[in-house]
C-alpha cells in the first residue's frame, strides 16, 4: 500500500512539473542543467578506467622493443630506429622504418610503409607541420608526407607521432636505438611492480576529491527554485493533501527534473566526448572511442541521481512547515545549532586516526576508512558552512545601501547562499589537502640527476663512428649556443670481447681535444698527440692495471648485439698521468685520454660521442635550433635537455591526473555557479524590480549582488582552508612525513577558487540589468 501510494504521489509530482507552464518548465530547466553538468562530470569519471585501459594497450599494441636476441635478416623483420624528440615541450614520437621482406610487420595504424624519404604522420603533426607554428620542426623533419596514422596506431588524438622510411639501418643496429624486430607488442607479459601504498592512497584521495564537490552541486541543483515551489506546495494543502503527501509531490517534481538532468547529462557528455577529441590538458590527449562508461558504473549514476533527488528533497523540507495559508519559512527560523555539524570532521578524523604514522614500510593503507575519513571531512565543510554563513551575517548589517541590501538578504536566506559555494568550498578544502600531500612526498619521487646544469645545459648523443669535429663545429655555430663540447668514448678490456667478459678488466677510453678533455680530468699540460691515464675516479684500479706501456688491450666493437670487427690498441710509452675529475653529466672515471691525433684510424670508427651544449636560455626556441642542428648531424643523434632532478612517472601521472581531473571539477563549479545565481535572480525578479521602480540605482543593486556572492564564498574560502590544512597534516602524519605548507600553492589555489565566482558573477551581471526592467512588474 505505502509502495503504491508513494508511486502515486511521486507520479502526480512529476505531472505537476511537466505541466506546470512557463513558470515550472523554466525551473526544471534550471535543475535539469545543473544535475546535467554533474551527471556528465560523473558518466566522463566512469568513463576514465575504460580509457586509460585503451590508451595502455594501444601503447602496448605498437611497443617496438630494441633489445634482445639477434636476428638475422628475413623476409619477416623490420629494422626500426627510436627517433623521438621534443618541440616546444610536446614529445613527438619518431620512428626510421625499413622493411626487409614482403611479410614485414606491419605497425599498428599504417598500411603500407612509407619509402625512403617519405613519411605518415599523426592527424595532430601534419596540422602543426602545416602551420605556422611548425617552421622549426619542419626543418627538422625532412621528409615528404604521404600519409597519416590511424587511430589504433595512437594513443591520443592530440599525439604527434610519425614513420619515415629510410635505408642502410641494418648497419647500425645497436640493442638500444636501433633493431631487428619480427612483431610489434610486448615480447613477454610484464611484470608487475610492487604496489607503493603513499601512491595508491594518493589515488584514492584524488577520486574522492574531485568526485565530492560533483555530488553537492547535483544536490544543490535538485533544490533549485525551493522557495517558489515550497509557496505553490500551500495550495495542494488547500485541496486536502497532508504534510507527508505534499512532501512526495515535492520529491515528484524534483525527480522528475532530475530524469531530464541524465538525459541532459547524457547529451553533455556526448558533446564533451566528441570535444574531448580535439582538447589537449597538460600534455594527455584522448579519442572519442576511448570514453566509454563502465556499463555498471553507468548504470549507478542513472539510479543513484534520481534516488539522490528524492532524498535532498524530504531532506530539506524536514523543517518546512506547508499549511493551506502559507509556507512559515517567511518567519525567523531557529538558529542552526553546531554540536551535531561538529560530529562529522571529528568523525572523519576518528577514522584516519589509526593509521598516524603507518608510512609505505607498514602495508597497505584501509581504503574504507580512507574513503570514509576524508568523505567526513569534506562532508563537514557542507554541514559547517550554513552555519558559519548564518552566525557571521547575523553581526552584520551597517554599511553602504548595497552592503545592507545584501546582508538583509543572506540573513533572510542563508541557507541558500551557502549552498551555492558548498561545492567550491569542498573542491578548494580537498585540493589544499591534495597539495600538501603532493608537496610534502615530493622528495620521496624526486631524485638528482647528477647533471651538471651550470656547465651544460643540453647533451647530444651521437652513433657510433661519427666524426666528432665537424659535430662539435655544427653546434658550436647554432644560434643561441655558447659553447660545444664534444667527447668519444669506448670501452677497453684485457681480452678478447668476443670472449667471456666475467673475469676480464675494463676501463674506458676518452678522446677530444685538450679543452674538451679538461671538462673531465685536470691536466697539466696538453697537446695534439698526447694519450693521458686519468687517475682518482670511478675503477680507478681496473685503469691501473692495465695502463702499462706495451701492453695490447682490445676495444670494444660488438655493435649492440652484432659482433663487430677485433680491434686492439697498445699502450704507448711516453703515457702521461691525469687527474679525474667531475664531468658535466655528473659522472666522474678512471681511465685512458686521447687527443685526435693518437688516435688510429680504426678506433676512430667505433667511438660513441657525445656533445655538452651550453646555451644561452634568453634566445627564443634555442632547444629547438639545437634540435635542428641534431637532426643534421644525424637522424640517429639523440638530444636531451638537462635538467637537476627528475620525477617518479607513476608520481607525476597521478599529479598530471589530478591536475586534469580540477581542470574539469573547476569548469563544472563555473557552469553550476552560473545556473544557481541566474537562478537566485530569477526568483527575485519582481522584488528587483520594484526596487528600480522605487528609485534603487542599478548600480547599488550590482554591488548587492556581487556583495551576497563574496560574503559566502570569503566564509567558505576561510572555512575550506581551515579543513584542507587539516586534512592535509593527517594524511602527511599517515605518511609519515614532516608537516609542512607550501603557502603559495595554498594562497594560489584559494585565490582560483574566488576567481571562479568573480567570473561567475561577473556574467550574472548582464541578466540582472535585464531583470530590473519594469515589466519584471507584471502578473497574472
């Protein structure tokens, strides 16, 4: 009985909503947009595990491994070459291809492979090559376009990736840039690395972050237009409904606007899916085809909204008393009281209480009180605000006409105004938290790289056997590029390479000229012809042994997996001492120097060389002449820019993920910011406009307006700050790190989220001068 009468009002509700006119179907637009926003927010997150999947095996699919067995030459193998480079801070994805047979493999995304000279591009390099912006790289790319890869063959729609054919690559297989290869793919399952359990509670607190501040705005927007509603409610009371039916029909109108939002949502995401095609967020990039919801996750969003919409709706008419003459909320409600608002952060903080101190050496950390602790917390800023909002308004009240117009209204309707920046507040008190967990760890995923950036700023890997010289010259004459330091290096042992290596002694070798030998060793004098020892580094004993004159040592000519030529060299009398010292890349060895001149001819052929460039960083765009100059040297030169540290990727992609995932949840406060202030001023249409019937300046009514938006926000900013330094020291304590607060990033992202509302009402303003027209005066 009670499921059919329930049916029965939730239906009568929902007709009520459909049939309500212009008045009734503009409010369920209104509710519609704003469950529509969250729920395609909502369908997009469902939607990421599928395309990070995607985006996996395709990368998986077209993995082109340069190590292994050798291969001899058949009608089966490809011989690749890794060329990637960077512009402008993009990576581009680079490959030489030469097929030696008729059954090739073919890469993922292409049909044929292009002939030497020529190359397929990604849809996103022939558009930058086309345009203006692609002068540097198209310098750098000498080849002719003949086609464009296929989506299987990208991981992203925004990816720059190209295939050049080339010739003579078989020479120059190396086991590390260059190979032979009979299939695309993972060789080998992977193995699974050690799951971190700092990075996994990172993951888990980055979903609820930004999953929290999506389900207030749904919340919030199922209420919209509750005053006008909860007055016309009276009238059913008029008829014969009783307080328990009337709260079902209310709950009827709202589910009925929140069916429209998942249709409306449904459509957003559809939109948002064929623009997030063409979209690029720090660096990651995605086809449509890779956004599609989880069908179970989906399926919860479609029942959790509507049931969500029914339960906010009885929820906040629990304190509504609807009588046949009226609806007493107009009356001065009771104050909000604290204790019981107080009971959910502390909850939040019972529950992330007994993993203090646990640290990554302890296990795992209990993803159901993370989850629940942090959903607490977060949910506290929802519960404290209205109350914060209504204790401070209530001491105020002096000031200008605007000032007062404001205050008189948030006092009459604080409620209102705090639910419009709960969910700004919960987004601005969860990425404080998340930033000072990120910053705080940071050094944990951070390491040096031993790079000496004062002395250099970029290194160029060259192949095997290329005149240095010339190279050092190339560089040397770039724009932008102070100095050019160029070195050769192999590896000598005491036997035979093609022997077993286990007991043998090695050292190095390093040839340049006497300024570019002085980057790694102290010399006392120098000259054309001269061969040093380097003592006082790295198997600085290995270079002992062997450096006695006379002796034969033999260098190391296996190319990669190929087995090259013998090639022995002899200690020469006359062999003068060295003192190692700390080269740019930071590394610091024992062994033997050589001028140009001592060097033989066939040495010279299986020396690998490697370029020290410092630039000077004022000269626009000088990575990418450095590039170009790469590039000319050889296809198979390598170009790096240094820098001090690097980061762990497993640490940097989740930060990337956040930083993509607020990009989105602050899009989605703007829009919902923007629906529940039009939708405020719509209910105070008439009383705007007799205010401007009366004589209110337009202006005075401006500044109300921007007045009733920053006093909450400036209690919510103040509030989520308090919560997300909060927050932020416990979860650093479960990680066992120092407490400390990078202020800027806190004061930078409090200042973003208060940016966001003063766009928003920035754009509320051209409707407000439309609704303080007279005819805002007319009724039925």
């Amino acid at each position: 009985m009670k499921v059919r009468q329930w049916s029965r009002d939730l239906g009568l509700g929902m007709r009520f909503a459909w049939s309500g006119g212009r008045e009734g179907w503009v409010r369920m637009l209104l509710t519609a947009v704003g469950v529509g926003l969250g729920v395609a927010l909502l369908l997009l997150t469902t939607a990421l595990p599928n395309a990070l999947s995607v985006r996996h095996q395709r990368d998986e699919a077209r993995l082109d491994y340069t190590y292994g067995p050798s291969r001899p030459k058949a009608a089966n193998t490809l011989v690749i070459s890794d060329v990637n480079t960077s512009y402008r801070g993009k990576d581009v994805r680079g490959r030489l291809v030469e097929p030696e047979g008729p059954r090739a493999p073919m890469a993922p995304g292409l049909d044929r492979y292009p002939a030497p000279g020529d190359m397929v591009v990604s849809p996103a390099l022939k558009e930058l090559l086309d345009s203006a912006d692609g002068r540097l790289l198209r310098e750098r790319l000498p080849y002719r376009v003949v086609g464009t890869i296929g989506e299987e063959g990208l991981i992203g729609s925004r990816e720059l990736a190209y295939y050049a054919g080339a010739k003579d690559l078989a020479p120059r297989i190396n086991g590390w840039q260059t190979a032979r290869i009979a299939e695309f793919g993972r060789p080998q399952p992977a193995q699974s690395d050690t799951a971190d359990p700092v990075l996994i509670l990172l993951v888990l607190i980055v979903f609820v972050v930004l999953l929290m501040p999506v389900a207030v705005f749904i919340a919030a927007a199922v209420r919209f237009g509750g005053e006008r509603r909860d007055r016309r409610l009276a009238a059913l009371r008029l008829v014969g409904s009783d307080s328990r039916m009337t709260r079902r029909i209310a709950a009827g109108e709202a589910f009925a606007g929140s069916l429209l939002g998942l249709a409306f949502g449904t459509v957003f995401f559809l939109i948002g899916r064929q623009v997030a095609g063409s979209v690029e967020i720090l660096g990651i990039s995605v086809f449509p085809s890779y956004l599609d919801p989880t069908p179970a996750l989906a399926a919860l969003v479609a029942v959790a909204v509507p049931a969500a919409a029914v339960l906010v709706t009885l929820f906040a008419l629990r304190g509504v008393v609807i009588e046949p003459l009226g609806v007493v909320r107009t009356a001065r409600p009771a104050r909000r009281r604290l204790w019981w608002r107080l009971l959910l952060p502390l909850g939040g903080l019972a529950l992330l209480s007994p993993m203090l101190g646990q640290g990554r050496s302890n296990g795992s950390f209990n993803e159901y009180l993370v989850i629940g602790g942090v959903l607490l917390l977060l949910v506290g800023v929802t519960a404290l605000l209205p109350w914060a909002v209504e204790a401070a308004v209530a001491r105020l009240g002096a000031g200008s006409v605007s000032w007062q117009l404001a205050i008189r209204r948030l006092q009459l309707s604080s409620g209102s105004a705090a639910r419009m920046v709960n969910g700004i507040a919960v987004a601005v008190a969860g990425a404080i938290a998340l930033q000072m967990v990120f910053a705080g760890v940071e050094s944990d995923y951070t390491k040096a790289t031993g790079d000496d950036v004062t002395r250099a700023q970029m290194q160029v890997q060259l192949p095997r056997g290329l005149a240095l010289r010339p190279a050092a010259e190339k560089f040397a004459e770039t724009e932008g590029v102070r100095k050019a330091v160029a070195l050769g290096s192999a590896s000598l042992g005491d036997r035979s390479w093609k022997e077993d290596q286990s007991t043998s002694v090695t050292t190095s070798v390093t040839v340049g000229d006497c300024a570019s030998l002085r980057e790694v060793a102290r010399l006392a004098s120098c000259r054309d012809g001269d061969v040093f020892v380097a003592r006082g580094g790295d198997f600085d004993q290995d270079a002992a042994k062997l450096a006695e004159p006379g002796r034969t040592l033999y260098l190391d000519a296996t190319y990669g997996v190929d087995q090259g030529p013998e090639i022995t060299w002899t200690v020469p009398k006359g062999l003068q001492r060295a003192r190692a010292i700390t080269s740019p890349n930071g590394s610091r060895t024992s062994g033997f120097l050589m001028t140009p001149s001592a060097v033989p001819p066939e040495v010279a052929k299986v020396l690998s060389g490697t370029v020290f460039v410092s630039v000077r960083d004022s000269v626009p765009d000088v990575h990418e002449y450095v590039r170009n100059t790469t590039a000319k040297v050889s296809p198979l030169a390598d170009a790096q820019v240094w820098s001090a540290t690097e980061s762990s990727k497993k640490f940097t992609s989740i930060r990337t993920g956040l930083f993509v995932g607020a990009v989105c949840v602050l899009a989605l406060i703007g829009a919902s910011l923007l629906v529940s202030q039009l939708e405020q001023l719509r209910e105070r249409r008439k009383l705007l406009s007799s205010l401007v019937a009366f004589g209110t300046r337009r202006r005075t009514l401006g500044l109300s307006v921007l007045w009733q938006t920053a006093v909450p926000i400036a209690l919510g900013l103040l509030l989520a700050l308090a919560v997300g330094l909060t927050l932020g020291a416990v979860l650093l304590k479960m990680t066992a790190t120092a407490v400390s607060v990078d202020w800027a990033s806190v004061l930078a992202l409090t200042g973003a989220g208060a940016a966001v509302v003063v766009a928003v009402t920035l754009l509320s303003l051209p409707p407000l001068a439309r609704l303080m027209r007279a005819d805002g005066l007319r009724t039925e």
